[in-house]
C-alpha cells in the first residue's frame, strides 16, 4: 500500500490532468511528467510542471529526488522557450510550501518574466514571500540534509 503522501487521489485536480481526464491544454509531457498554464497567472507566462505521481508537495521530497525536480526544471525551462521568453535570467523557479498549496501535489511553477510581475504575484511568488521557496534553495536542502524543511 502507498503511503499518503504519494497515493493517487480520485479527487485531486492534478491527477486528474495527469490521467487526461480533463480538457486542460497540455504544453509538454513525458512518462514523468506535465507541464500546463497556470489557471490564475502571476505572469504573462505562468506554467506549472506536475508529476505523474502524486506526491504531496517538495516537503515530502529526499535526496533522491533530486533528479526530478532538475527534469522539473529542465521541462519548465523549455516551455518558456518554446513560449519565447528569450530571457531566462527574469524566471522565478519554485514551489510553495504548505500550508499554503491551492492543490496538495507536488508543482513547479515557472513564472516569466519576473520583473514585470505585479505586487499581488510578488508577495505569493517573490523573494520576500515566506510560503514560495525557490529550486536553487529546495536543491541545497536535499543536498545537505536530504529534506526539504
């Protein structure tokens, strides 16, 4: 039996969109993978990468996955570029932390550009949001002490 940070729920909306059973339009996808607009963008290009499998969010992510998160990365980079946003220096990469998750599966989110992105979505996405922890920071977490804290 899956423990329940990793079970699939009927009722979650990201498993759902990983199974095909909903209309929404899918950017890009792999075995492992799914990457689609976010329904309420905090930037003129806003795209969450899902994992197939569910896991609750990156606090349940150890060091072996790090793996997933860089193909995370490396998927959300490319949906920019096929998008054409020529400057990947002006991304914001991260996850949110829970308890503030509009769904409790692990997502990436991959905003562009950044610097244009309004008060609202800098406090929910930005540096000095408490909630929002970015790639590079979830990465040195696995490294050093094989969690996300």
């Amino acid at each position: 039996m899956e423990s329940p940070d990793t079970s699939e729920s009927d009722d979650c909306p990201f498993c759902q969109i990983a199974n095909n059973q909903t209309d929404t339009e899918i950017l890009l996808s792999d075995d492992e993978l799914v990457c689609f607009r976010d329904i309420k963008p905090g930037s003129t290009h806003h795209y969450l990468v899902i994992t197939r499998t569910h896991i609750d969010s990156c606090k349940h992510l150890q060091a072996d996955d790090i793996p997933l998160v860089e193909r995370m990365v490396e998927m959300g980079k490319s949906v920019l570029e096929k998008k054409k946003v020529s400057d990947l220096d002006d991304v914001r990469l991260g996850f949110h932390l829970p308890p503030l998750l509009s769904v409790p599966h692990l997502h990436l989110h991959a905003l562009a550009p950044a610097s244009t992105m309004t008060l609202k979505s800098q406090l929910r996405y930005g540096p000095q949001s408490y909630w929002f922890i970015t790639v590079d920071k979830v990465l040195s977490q696995l490294k050093t002490r094989g969690k996300v804290k």
